[in-house]
C-alpha cells in the first residue's frame, strides 16, 4: 500500500454505551499495515472529532517517516549508510534510533533493528507476503555471518556511519510500539482521560471504560479467535509477537517474519508471545525478544528488559508464564493450553 494512500479511513462506529449515561465513541483508521481502533470514553462528539483528526495526523506521519521499504526518512538513511557515507538522520528517526539501541542492548541483541538486509531477503520488504521459496541457504548464511548490529553504527558531531556494510535498519518490531505510546501520551496531554488505542491487537489503554477496567482479548495463535482475556490497568500497553501475522508455506513448513539474528531463520519453537507494560515501546520490542529466545531464553531476556508480565505460547501448546502474568490472564479458549510458571531470572 502506497504511503500517501494511507490516511485515516472511516469512522466507523459512532456511539456505543459501556454504562449507565457513559458513552463510548469508536474511530478506526488503516496504518502499519493494520487496522487501527482509537474507542475514547466520556466526551463530547467535537472533542473526540479533534482527537480523531489529531490521531490520524500522526499515524500517517510515523507511519511515512518509519517505513522500511516505500521511500521515506529510513530508507535515505539507509541508502546513505550503505554507501559508507556519514549523515545527520533526519529527526523524525530521533524516536527510534535511542530506544532502538537500549533494547538491543537489554536484549542481548536479539531484537535487532539491523537485520533489515535479511528482513528483505527473506521477502518480507513488500505489503505481498512472499510467496516461497526461502533464500538460498548460502545468501542467509552470508548475512547472518556479517553480525550487523546497531553497534556498529558510529556516531560523530551528529552524524552517524556505519562499519558494517550488512547494517541496514529496519524498525518494524518496535516503531508500531513507538507511536502508540507517542499517541496516547499526546491524548492524555490534551486532556483525554479514558482511551484505547489498539493498532492490529498491539494496544495501550488510559483510565477505564466507563465502570470497569478495559478488557483486553489475546488472540488464539492457532487460530482467530481469543485465547485469553486479561484486564488492562490504567496506562499498560498488550503487545504480542506471533508466528501467523505474517509468514509464507513452503513444502510443508511455515517461514515467517520473526528472525533469529543468530542464525539468519525465522525463530523456531516459539507460537507467539504477549507482553503487557507500561511503556508500549518496550512491550513492543519485548514481545519480538522474547518470541526469538523462545520457552528456554525468555526468563533471563525479561528480566534484563524488566518485563514482569510475560505470556510465551510455545510450538507444542503449551503456555509458559511469568507469575505476575499467571495472575492476571484468564483463558478463554477450551480446553485451557497446559501452563509452566517460571520467574523472569537475571
Ligand atoms: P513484531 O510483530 O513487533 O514482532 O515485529 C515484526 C517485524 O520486526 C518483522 O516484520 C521485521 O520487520 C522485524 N524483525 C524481525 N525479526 C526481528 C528481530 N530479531 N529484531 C528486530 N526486528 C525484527
Ligand atoms: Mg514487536
């Protein structure tokens, strides 16, 4: 989908009431490559028609300035950098580049923005999913064996290069994250008190809705439909990383877009994983971590990111929760998934 083409789209469902006299008011836009659902509660209709106007603004601005692929800020930068020339990037990549770095870092690298190159030769650079065969296994070996890494981005007087000529950025696991904690921190500033913003099931809330906390489903990976339901507290963030957002089949095998930088492949062993924190960012970037260290990494890698509330759906089924998570998560799908509790561990 072209850029220009995606400005927000149709307010879709007026009113709604979530309580005696409490009305809620539903926008819905198209950015990310997702549906995007803003549900605002307790105002007037002129007050909600500025937040929805605001909204779609910067949707359609992140989403332009961030895109790994259709011509934007990232993609001059990343021509610069491959060319082994030193730039100044351009400012609307400053709320990425700095976050960027210390998720990595927390990660132990493995959500790492610099594998755009292997992203793109896996064929995930397009709005077409790809449709097979995987890359030669020589040109994924070949890249994976460079390492890059935001480390090897160097910075001087503002302007920044790169050592390894493999680096090519690519903030698709966490730029969603960004703005959607960009976005409800700009709502909450102008005075909106009770707010989701979900974007393709990533979502933060504010307040409540109406007389009860906001409800919040997390999507079956098996499946469309719910696996669980949790209750969102005032200011968290639910995202979740899955093997069925976007993948291709070939011979049998499902190849999808949650690459282990390790090894060049789509991670394996891990369904999907949901993280919920304050910080959607964070939560964003966690969830695409954790996905990549699977049932066996995950404790240590929250605990270095602190994430405390961890749900990880591995391969065969099975539901491996932080307790904090065991606590607050209700599952909705029968039967209910058989479960490990293990504590996030340094
Ligand atoms: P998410 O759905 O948030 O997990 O983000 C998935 C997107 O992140 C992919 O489509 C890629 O653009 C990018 N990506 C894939 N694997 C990684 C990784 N290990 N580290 C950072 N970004 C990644
Ligand atoms: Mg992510």
């Amino acid at each position: 989908m072209k850029a220009t083409r995606l400005i927000a789209l149709v307010l879709v469902l007026a009113t709604g009431a979530c309580g005696p006299g409490i009305q809620a008011r539903e926008y819905s836009f198209f950015a990310f490559g997702t549906l995007v659902r803003l549900t605002l509660v307790g105002v007037n209709e002129e007050r909600a028609e500025h937040a929805r106007t605001w909204v779609a603004s910067r949707l359609h601005h992140y989403h332009n300035a961030w895109h790994a692929w259709e011509p934007s800020p990232l993609t001059r930068l990343n021509a610069a950098l491959a060319k082994g020339q030193a730039v100044t990037p351009d400012s609307v990549l400053q709320p990425l580049l700095k976050p960027a770095r210390r998720y990595a870092r927390l990660s132990g690298g493995l959500f790492n923005p610099a594998i755009g190159k292997l992203i793109g030769l896996w064929g995930f650079h397009a709005d077409q999913l790809p449709a097979g065969p995987p890359p030669e296994r020589a040109a994924i070996a070949a890249l994976a064996g460079k390492h890059p890494a935001l480390t090897d981005l160097v910075w001087r007087d503002g302007k920044v290069s790169s050592t390894n000529p493999a680096v090519q950025l690519d903030f698709g696991a966490f730029a969603k994250g960004v703005a959607v904690e960009r976005i409800v921190t700009g709502l909450k500033a102008r005075g909106f008190d009770n707010v989701l913003l979900d974007a393709g099931g990533d979502l933060k809330v504010l307040g409540t809705h109406g007389n009860r906390p906001w409800r919040i489903g997390i999507r079956d990976p098996d499946g469309q439909g719910v696996l669980a339901a949790v209750e969102a507290r005032p200011g968290e963030a639910v995202f979740t990383s899955g093997d069925y957002e976007r993948y291709f089949e070939w011979n049998g095998k499902r190849y999808h877009h949650l690459i282990d930088p390790r090894t060049g492949y789509p991670a394996r062993g891990t369904h999907s994983v949901t993280v919920i924190t304050q910080d959607a960012a964070l939560a964003d970037a966690a969830a695409t971590a954790l996905f990549v260290a699977g049932a066996e990494g995950w404790p240590q890698v929250a605990a270095h990111m602190g994430v405390s509330l961890v749900l990880l759906i591995d391969d065969e089924g099975v539901a491996h929760m932080s307790p904090a998570m065991a606590q607050r998560v209700k599952f909705v799908v029968e039967p209910a998934p058989p479960v490990v509790i293990e504590a996030p561990e340094s």
